[in-house]
C-alpha cells in the first residue's frame, strides 16, 4: 500500500495547533455554510433548468430564491415544454390562474428614450405545500421605428427567470387561485 501523505498548510515553529488557522476556519464555516444551505437546489432545479441551459444563476434569501439562465431557442418555441408542466402536475404542483396561456409581448421603455424594446413572455404560477413557484421564459427584442412592439423576437436568446417563493401565505397576498 502506498505511504501516507500529511501537508501542513500553516507551519509555525512551535508545531502547536495555530490558533489563527481554527479561528480562520470558523470564521469562514460562518460565512460559508449560510451560503451553501441558501444556494442549495430544490427538488424541481433538475426538472426545471433546461439540459442546455447557460449562465445559471442563483440566488436566495430566507424564504425565497432565484433561478435565472438562458438558452438558445427559435420563438415560439418554450425551455419548460408541455411535458415539463405534466410532470409537476404528477408531482403534485397545481397550475395557478392569473397570466395568459402562452406567449405575450409588450413595450418596455422603463430604461430611458431610445432604449425600449419588446418584452415577449409566458409566464405561469405553480403552488404545492405552501411553495410558489413562478416561471417568467422571456426574450427581449428591438421595437419598430414608430416604437412600437415586433411580431417576433430577432434573436433566439430565450431566459428563463424561476422564483421560489416559501413566503406565509404568498398566495393570498398576492390573490392567486390555485
């Protein structure tokens, strides 16, 4: 069998155990850990990240967190497909009212004049076990020279925003049937 191997990190001339390196240690598990159990993925991440996903981004609070990324996807095609919603119907997810099935576009000109552009969206609510679930699949385009909305989006640049939301009753604040 092969010999075994000890690498001391912090040398000091006393070989005691340094007391700098543990406090090190703790102070970082501190930082650390909350991070950890805060970025850690939920029972749905692997259904609802695409396979093809890019960018992933993460982000979490106490009650709440957020996934965000982008795939490449001709319009009107979704990164979360009919398939996708019968499996988190099987799972238990029920589908909220509230948005309009399928995509819609509007005029963002939230930034200043000259930089507006159309938003085009489908967006659904999902609840199960006091977990809402929101999905925002977007792309973001130019406007027409009178400013106004296009057809169809000229990239193929889908994101897709997921929200977490274990708030106390989020459903009624925000009057969601579901």
């Amino acid at each position: 069998m092969g010999a075994a191997c000890s690498i001391d990190l912090v040398r000091r001339w006393d070989q005691q155990e340094p007391f700098g390196a543990t406090l090190l240690l703790v102070a970082l598990s501190v930082v650390f850990v909350p991070l950890i159990v805060g970025c850690s993925t939920s029972p749905i991440d692997e259904l609802l990240i695409h396979r093809e996903a890019r960018d992933i981004k993460k982000y979490s609070e106490s009650n709440w967190r957020q996934i965000s990324y982008s795939v490449e996807l001709k319009y009107p095609a979704t990164a979360l497909t009919d398939a996708t919603f019968a499996r988190m119907k099987e799972l238990g997810w029920s589908k909220c009212s509230g948005h309009r099935e399928g995509w819609d576009s509007f005029v963002d000109a939230s930034e200043a004049e000259g930089r507006e552009r159309t938003v085009f969206q489908n967006n659904s609510d999902w609840f199960k076990d006091s977990t809402l679930v929101t999905i925002s699949m977007r792309y973001y385009a130019g406007v027409t020279k009178d400013k106004r909305r296009l057809n169809a989006p000229d990239n193929t640049q889908q994101h897709v925003i997921l929200l977490e939301n274990k708030n106390p009753g989020v459903k009624e604040k925000l009057g969601i049937t579901c």
